[in-house]
C-alpha cells in the first residue's frame, strides 16, 4: 500500500477540531468516534500517530486550517499544549528561538540578564541575527531589564517573549 499523503483533506476527514484539540472521526484500531487523537510526550507536546507515524498534533492543526505546514510553527504563549489555532503561527527557527522562554540555567530571574563578575555589574544581552549583542553593563538589574525588553521590543517584535 502507498503512503498516505497528509493533505488538509485528509485530516478533515480523520478529525474534528474543538477547542485545541482534534478527536476522530472515523474508528480505527484503538479508537472510536470522538475519542481525543494522540498523547502527551515527555516535552508537552501531543503527538497522533496516522498510519504508524507519529505527528504532532499543532502541525496537523495548523495544516487542518491553512493547506500547508510551514518549517516550524510557533505556539505564541510557549504552551506547547495549547494547540489551540490563534495560538499557532508560522516560524522558522531563528522567529522561533525569539519567543523562546527563560533558560533554565538563568541565575538572575531576568531574561537576557545575568552578572558580570569583572565590572560588578549587570549586563545584558540579546540574540538576533545569529549572534548575541551585548547591551550594555548597569549597576542595577532594573536598569538591565528595562534596557534588555526594549531592545528586544524592538528587535524581535511580534516574537518578542520577556519571561
């Protein structure tokens, strides 16, 4: 048998869309009508499996609504479970990394800020073009955080993520 192809059609046909999440349409083995397509993975995300291959449930979505999938697509508030369709839009890696949240490994509670141990004072950074630029050195971390968002206000602008 050939491959499925997976068109906006096609999954039209296997789901129903309400509210974020797709549910079937058609029984298949392991589901009936109605039920909710797919589980959560590890990272939050859902993930369906269509004819032994595993999709994740925001790009069938978005592919569901619009007929293409774009390289990546974005969850604008960075839940990656709230699939529903306002929040997701197209992107590609360098859009995507813009609205990516805090890192984890950041000590000073603000994004783009840490402490520079040879000036004593707080230094901000922001990433764009493929490098980070630094801002500027502030003695407080107010004064970082204000000058870190406007830049990035400025530079990232609809993918702008501050937390």
């Amino acid at each position: 048998m050939a491959e499925q192809i997976i068109t906006k059609e096609y999954l039209n046909e296997l789901f129903e869309y309400r509210e974020g999440e797709i549910y079937w349409k058609i029984p298949t083995r392991g589901h009936s009508v109605g039920m909710l397509a797919g589980s959560v993975n590890k990272l939050g995300y859902r993930a369906v499996k269509i004819n032994s291959k595993l999709y994740k449930a925001h790009r069938l979505i978005y592919l569901m609504f619009n007929g293409e999938l774009p390289e990546i697509i974005d969850h604008i508030d960075g839940n990656p479970s709230n699939n529903r369709i306002e929040n997701l839009r197209p992107a590609n890696t360098s859009l995507n990394r813009k609205n990516a949240k805090i890192n984890k490994n950041n000590t000073s509670g603000v994004k783009g800020v840490s402490w520079d141990s040879q000036s004593g004072r707080w230094k901000a950074r922001i990433w764009s073009n493929k490098k980070t630029h630094t801002i500027g050195l502030f003695n407080t971390i107010a004064e970082a955080e204000k000058v870190v968002k406007l830049a990035r206000e400025r530079l990232h602008m609809d993918f702008a993520r501050h937390s």
